[in-house]
C-alpha cells in the first residue's frame, strides 16, 4: 500500500509521516519511508545519521543506470529485476524501515518533468511486492509536487491541517486535486490543537467522513524543534491520538 502526507508548509506532514513509518514497522510491515521533500527532513526526524543522510543518492539518479541496465526500453517495461537490484545503493536501513530520498521531482513554470516523474512513481510501485510493504510518502508543502506521475497507485493521501481558515483552504485545494488525480481516497487529520474551540472549528469545515482524527499540540514535541535530540524511531511513544489514526488508516487501505 501507498499512503501519501500532504498539506500547507509547517503543518506536520514530516512529524506525521514518522510517526506512522514506527507505528507500520512495529507492526511488522516492511516499510519504505519516501523523502519527496529535497531537504531530506524525515530522514532526520526519523533518527538517521546527518553523515548518512548527505551521503544518500537520490532515487532519481537511479535513472541513468536503469536506462544503461535495460538499453533504453522506455519507462514502461517491468522495472522490478532492474530495482531489485539497485535499490539497495539508494536507501539506508534501519531494521525492517529503508528511507529514500526522491529527488528530483520538480515542476517548474512550463517545464515538464513528467518523465522523471513517471520514472519515480514506476520506482515506488515497483517495491510494493505484497500485502505487508508499505510505502510511506512525505511530501513536500504545497501542491506542485502532486501530479499524476507521483500520485499514481497512491491508496490514501492524508492532508494534515492546523486548525486556521488559510490551512483550511489549502486541505480543500489538495482535496481537488486529489480526487481529479483520481486518487482512491482522501482524508484530512487536524494537527497541533490546544482547544476544544480549534477541533469544533475543524468539525464544522469537515464532514465525519473526511475528518480521520485530530492530533493535539503536545509540548514535548514542541521542545524537539529546539533540541539535537534522537529521533521519532528512538524514542518511546507515538504522538497523542496517533495510535487511533493509526488504526483507522489501516482500515482505509484494507478496504
Ligand atoms: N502535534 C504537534 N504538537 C507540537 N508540535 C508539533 C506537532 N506536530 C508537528 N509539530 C512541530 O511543528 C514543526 C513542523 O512540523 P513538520 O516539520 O512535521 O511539518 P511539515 O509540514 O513537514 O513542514 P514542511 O512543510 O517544512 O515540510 C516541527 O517543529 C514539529 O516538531
Ligand atoms: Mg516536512
């Protein structure tokens, strides 16, 4: 299964994106945690080494040898001997969780890139071998990197929001998008709330059904963005509320 973090800069997509990378993984899942964002930030959440982080090549760069490998077969043919192969050289482990980097994933004024595009998503597709791989993407703020090559095949895009009319109207444009991508599904999770007034705000904007929970502002998250401290993997619990959207999650994509 596919499952996407999208949402306004800041919001929480990188903090969201690991805690469910550990929530999957500890559950057993072999679990590909996807970088789209070129700062490499859930890399370093997730507790990876700054020294390993730099070194990492982006999946894109795998294009040339995968062009070389297959003498120019186009960007269709079955990519999985040719993956299963170089992967390795493109993520770093950490038990059953292997974190890439995307790179690359541009599109910039009438520019296209849809062929890297296409390429990247072939990629991320192309590791999903059975029931029990997940991939999780975080992506970057905004929407410009959610086009039909990185969207395909996603099962469910979440769109973190804080609890403010601008977050609010960015959800609802990712939402469009979504569903004219023909995304499968759709949910939006409130993050970073301190009063009851912020959760009867998001209530009103959103329909049960769109609404997949909310997570409260936590103070020793908070105190991270301040902190060199390990990260989300090393330390002992999930976000709060988060094992439930977890759990609802898991619903979403098995049915
Ligand atoms: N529930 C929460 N409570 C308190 N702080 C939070 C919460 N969720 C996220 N944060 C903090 O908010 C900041 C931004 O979070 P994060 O980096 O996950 O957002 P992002 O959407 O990935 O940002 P960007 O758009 O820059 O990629 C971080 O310092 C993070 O620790
Ligand atoms: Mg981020």
């Amino acid at each position: 299964m596919k499952i996407a973090i999208s949402g306004k800069g800041g919001v929480g997509k990188t903090t969201v994106a690991a805690n469910l990378v550990k929530a999957f993984s500890r559950d057993g899942y072999s679990v590909y945690a996807v970088d789209a964002d070129p700062d490499v930030s859930l890399g370093q959440t997730l507790g990876f080494k700054r020294e390993d982080l730099a070194k990492l090549q982006p999946l894109i760069d795998m294009k040339e040898v995968i062009n070389d490998k297959s003498s120019g077969g186009g960007l269709f043919y079955d990519l999985n001997p040719e993956v299963d192969d170089v992967v390795e050289d493109y993520s770093l482990k950490m038990g059953n969780i292997k974190f890439l980097r995307m790179g690359g994933v541009k599109q910039g004024g009438s520019a296209c890139y849809c062929k890297e595009n296409s390429f990247l998503n072939a990629v991320l597709n192309s590791l999903l071998f059975d029931q029990e791989d997940v991939v999780i993407l975080d992506m970057s703020a905004g929407i410009e990197h959610l086009t039909r090559g990185t969207s395909e095949g996603v099962d469910l895009i979440i769109i973190i929001t804080e609890p403010t009319k601008v977050s609010v109207q960015t959800t609802r444009v990712v939402q469009q998008l979504a569903r004219d991508l023909g995304i499968k599904k759709a949910k939006v999770l409130g993050n970073k709330i301190r009063h009851e007034k912020e959760k009867e705000f998001l209530s009103s904007q959103f329909t049960e059904e769109e609404l997949i929970g909310t997570v409260s502002f936590d103070e020793k998250e908070w105190e991270k963005a301040m902190s060199e401290e390990a990260g989300v993997l090393d330390s002992e619990e999930l976000l709060p509320n988060l094992e439930e959207i977890y759990k609802k999650i898991l619903e979403e994509v098995s049915s």
